[in-house]
C-alpha cells in the first residue's frame, strides 16, 4: 500500500497544474489517469492563454444564425439531434448566462482568474523548462462585416476600462503583422496581452517533468475506482492501490461519471470540438492565432503545422466523430489564408466540460472530506490550468487563496 498526501485524479493541463502546485508545497503527490498526460482534451486546444478574455462565448442571438445552426449550414456550431433533449435545459441556462447582465457578472468573477493566466503560466514555464513554447504576440480577432465590428464595442469598451490592451486595425494594418491574410475581413483587433505556446502538449509534458523531479509520481490507472477505505481516500492502480488523504478531481468531462458515485450531480454539459494541422501552402505563415469570428474557427501555428480549431458540437461525450464542420468552415479558412494539405488523415476530436454559466468548479466537493474539485474550465482549460491549480493547492494546504475562491464554489448550483 502507498500512502501519499495527495492524489490528482486527471493528468491533463488542469490536473498536472493541481499536481504540480501541491508538490511545490512539499507534499508527496500522486497523479493519476488511464492515459499518458496530455493526450485527452489539453491536446487538442488552439494553445492561446487568454489573459485578456472578458466574456464567455455567447449564445446566438440572431434569428438568421440560429435558422443556419438548426439547418446544419453554420460552420461555428453543429449538434446530434438525438442528443438535444439532453442538452435543451442547460442550453437555455447558458443563453441567460451569456446575455448583458450574465456576461458581466462573468466578467468581474473570472478577472482574477485571467488576469493571473499568462504570469501564472510564465512561472511553471520557467521552472519546467518550458519557456522555448511561448509566444507573447497575443492573438487577433477577424470581423468580417461593419455590422460584426460595432458589436465588439461593448467587450472593447470594458477593457478599456479595466486597462486591458486592444488595439483596433483596418485591414492593412492587420496584414502588417500578418502579411498571409488575405482581404476578406473587414476590421481586426488585436489583443496583445494574450500569449499562446507552440505546443501545448509538450508544455503539459513538461510541467510534468518539474513535478516528477520534485518527488511527485506519475500512475496510470482507473479514477472510477475512488473510494473510501480506512478512513482515506483510495485508488487503484496499475502499480497497486495509493492512499491519501486528498484528492482533487481534475477529470474535465469524466469527471460526472466518478462524481455520480458520490451523490455530487452538477449540470456540466460537454462542447466536442475538433482540429486538424495544415502545411501553409507556398511561403505563408502567421505569427499568432487568429480567429475568424464569422466563422467560429481559430488558425493557430503548432510545431505540427497550421493548426484549425472549430466551434462547438453538441453531442453525447462518447458518440461517434462527426466532423463535418469541417466541410462548412473550409472554403472560408482558405479563402483567409493559403492553407495545403492536411497533415493528418482524420481530425482529432475532444470534449469541453463546460457549465451554464462558463465557469469552472474550483474547491471542495459538497459533503465530501478531502475531496476537492477542479473541473468545467470550459474553452480556457490551457487558459487557467495553472492558476486554478495554485488556487486549488492553496485551499488544500490551507494556504491564504491567490484570489477569493468563493465564486467557483459548487454550491453556486444549489440556489
């Protein structure tokens, strides 16, 4: 039997960032998954740390946009339609959550959460050896319509009165810092305080390595095997079972499943998502992400080529891949930019854990001592890793939080 301080249930970026965090602080730490780290959902994002984000992705408003989703026509959004009765409470919840009053409130929760992503980030970066990945050219969002632009003046506005960059571009200006675009937009903003890495499996990886180098153990087995046994924590694994007296959920969208167990129901729902790498075609590259706002895609550059990350597709976690987003979102991807062949056969898929009001769980799991949670990080799982990670380890430990972890509580969902 080992006995350890702490197990980390989840070896993507989330749970390697608990793991790490708690053995900063001296604790024998044992991180488990049925995977290798990093091989989940933490691989497949578009590798931006957005410390500049302010609202959640929002709910379609327009009649004409939400017409093009139901007839399968949008290319930022597809759905199973057997899995919409599932998926119709939650999807009315996030529609409220993402209108004026929902995205503000938002806005000032998350602040300290994103305001800290990128330092946050730059310090495991550091430590782990990681720093060669960073990019801090921040990111660049396309408008393609007049009437599109005006729309982000709400979210510009805001950040100006928090101090945050942007800077507004016509589309000469944008393709000076990226010459590859081609003119079919019609305004850029660019957000300079966002970074983005290369890599994001091989940062995942690497933080991996800082944590095992300072005692901390990596052990593949099954976290649905939770349970009690002499008054702590137990799980099984490959290597023999592993005690200890907490343990932090870090699961992403598996996380229902053990939680379940446990009588913890909380109303996450996941967004499957998928990308696939292109080689630029010719002498074209980019610099930084860029996102097609029209069209729901992110164009990011990877160690692996140019990297397409779609919109969201609602479906059962475990159904089948159906990436036909894909075919709808193309023709515009390459009308923007001179994208070749793909450098993969088929897409790679993952799930987004999100909940209705887009922000993750972040602390004790109701009626269970020692166990903690920290899940449902949404589109910002690379994002908010590490600083959900440090807020995590902080109330383990019974440390002073770096920032007040009260409105991540799960007992949010209780009112």
């Amino acid at each position: 039997m080992a006995r350890t301080d702490a197990i980390v249930l989840g070896a993507g970026i989330v749970g390697v960032s608990a793991a790490l965090h708690l053995a900063k602080r001296g604790l024998a730490v044992a991180l488990v998954d049925r995977r290798p780290p990093g091989e989940e959902t933490s691989y497949g994002n578009a590798g931006i740390i957005e410390g500049n984000t302010l609202f959640p992705h929002a709910f379609p408003s327009g009649f004409g946009a939400l017409i093009r989703i139901a007839l399968k026509q949008a290319p930022e959004a597809n759905y199973h339609l057997s899995f919409l009765p599932k998926v119709a409470s939650w999807l009315m919840a996030y529609r409220h959550n993402t209108r004026a009053e929902g995205s503000l409130a938002f806005a000032e929760a998350m602040r300290p959460l994103f305001s800290r992503a990128v330092s946050e980030h730059e310090a495991l970066m550091a430590e782990s050896g990681a720093a060669r990945y960073l990019r801090k050219d921040g990111w660049i969002k396309l408008y393609r319509s007049d009437e599109a632009f005006a729309a982000s003046a709400r979210e510009r506005e805001l950040a100006e009165t928090l101090g945050l960059q942007q800077r507004a571009l016509n589309v000469d200006e944008t393709r000076a810092l990226e010459p590859s675009l081609n003119p079919v937009f019609r305004h850029g903003v660019h957000w300079p305080e966002a970074a983005s890495v290369s890599n994001p499996l091989a940062v995942t990886k690497a933080y991996v390595a800082r944590f095992t180098s300072l005692g901390g153990v990596v052990l593949n087995g099954d976290a649905g095997k939770l349970h009690r046994a002499d008054g702590h924590w137990r799980v099984e694994t490959n290597e023999g079972p592993v005690d200890a007296n907490d343990v932090v959920v870090a699961l992403g969208p598996w996380a229902p499943d053990l939680l379940a167990r446990f009588g913890i129901d909380l109303p996450i729902m996941f967004k499957r998502g998928y990308h696939r790498h292109f080689r630029p075609a010719g002498n074209a590259g980019l610099t930084r992400p860029i996102v097609d706002t029209a069209n729901g895609y992110c164009l990011a550059p990877m160690e692996q080529g140019i990297r397409l990350t779609t919109g969201a597709e609602f479906a059962d976690r475990d159904a089948p891949p159906t990436p036909e987003q894909f075919g709808r979102l193309m023709p515009a991807a390459r009308a923007l930019m001179p994208l070749g062949d793909a450098v993969e056969t088929q897409p790679w898929m993952g799930s987004r854990p999100c909940f209705p009001d887009s922000m993750p769980v972040i602390g004790r799991a109701p009626g269970q001592p020692g166990l903690w949670l920290d899940y449902g990080h949404a589109h910002w799982g690379l994002t908010l890793g590490p600083v959900s990670g440090r807020l995590i380890a902080d109330m383990v430990t019974g440390t002073t939080p770096v920032c007040d972890p009260k409105p991540y509580a799960a007992e949010r969902f209780k009112a």
